[in-house]
C-alpha cells in the first residue's frame, strides 16, 4: 500500500482541496509579533491617554468643588448677615468657612499658592514666640471675608496642579466668583 503525498506540496495545489486550504490559512510568527506589537502600542497609548484623563478630571473636579465652596460661604454670609471669613489650613491643605464650619480639601497634587503677604504673616505665626510650643494652632490664613452685604475682600486664589493652574477671581463689591484656568508650560510660563 503504498500513498502519494505529492499532493501536500504547494506547487500541486492546482485545485482548492481541504488539505491545500489549510496550508495557506496559517499564520507566520513574523506576522503574529507584528499584530502583538501594534497591540501592545495601541494599549500603551490608551493608558497613557486615560490617565492624563483621569488626572485632568480629578483636578477640574477638585476646581469645582472650591468654586462651589467659595458661592456657598458667599450664600451663608448674605443669609446669615455675618461675616464668614474662608481660611486656608496650610497644615491638611484645606479651605473652612466660620459660619456653619463647611470644609473642602485639595486633592493630591493640587496646591495653594499664596501672596507675599500672606506668607509673612505664616513666618510671623511660626516665629511667634509668646505661644508654647505644644499650644501652637496649625498656620492658618484667611484667604476670603465674605460680608453680610455680598461684598468680599480677599483674593485672587492661585492654585498650581502638574501643568495646570488656576485663578479665583473674587469681585469686592457683588463677592461673585469666578475661575480662570491656564496650562503651564516646560518654560514655567502661563
């Protein structure tokens, strides 16, 4: 008994049998490691992609959150007829009105910027030395006083998050908030 297998060869696959279609359905392994690295560079753009994303969406959330907080101790000051005065705790990075002690905190990565003068009055509160050490209270500064009338004093607020930043304008005479974004580039300039 004895079989050709001649047939096997490509050169005599003149007819589409099973044998020579199955042949010419494989793949090579140059072509699998091609198809895994366009793969592999689509993902790896993708990630990257989504955590800028991610990244972008913490730091607007974060924004929006304090706008939102700075509107509200503006509400309260206008309902309650008080002054309510928004601090800046330097020590847990967070932002507290006076009057009914709401309190938003920064996300990680985000940070405050203060003015000159608000930074000697933390070296002034540091230095003091008429408080025992054990007695001190974490630095604090009043960033915003909001009045009873809806005026405001203080502000602007500059917060930095990676390469972004952002403005709080706060208008003296009607306390309206408003915010002004901008990307910081390699240079450091806006």
């Amino acid at each position: 008994m004895h079989r050709n297998f001649s047939v096997l060869r490509p050169e005599n696959c003149r007819l589409p049998t099973a044998d020579c279609r199955l042949k010419k359905k494989a793949f090579t392994l140059v072509e699998l490691i091609v198809v895994v690295a366009i793969m592999t560079m689509g993902m790896s753009l993708f990630l990257g992609i989504n955590y800028r994303q991610r990244e972008t969406l913490r730091w607007r959330s974060n924004l929006r959150e304090l706008h939102v907080f700075l509107k509200v101790a503006r509400s309260y000051a206008v309902l309650e007829r008080r002054t309510n005065e928004c601090r800046y705790n330097l020590e847990q990075r967070s932002f507290e009105e006076g009057l009914r002690g709401k309190r938003v905190e920064l996300a990680v990565g985000v940070e405050c910027v203060l003015s000159e003068e608000q930074q000697v009055l933390v070296e002034a509160q540091e230095s003091d030395g008429s408080v025992a050490e054990a007695e001190k209270l974490t630095p604090e500064i009043v960033m915003v006083t909001f009045y009873a009338d809806g005026g405001a004093s203080g502000g602007p607020l500059e917060l930095h998050g990676g390469r972004k930043g952002a403005f709080l304008e706060i208008d003296p005479l009607t306390g309206e908030v408003k915010v002004e974004e901008q990307v910081v580039d390699d240079a450091g300039t806006r």
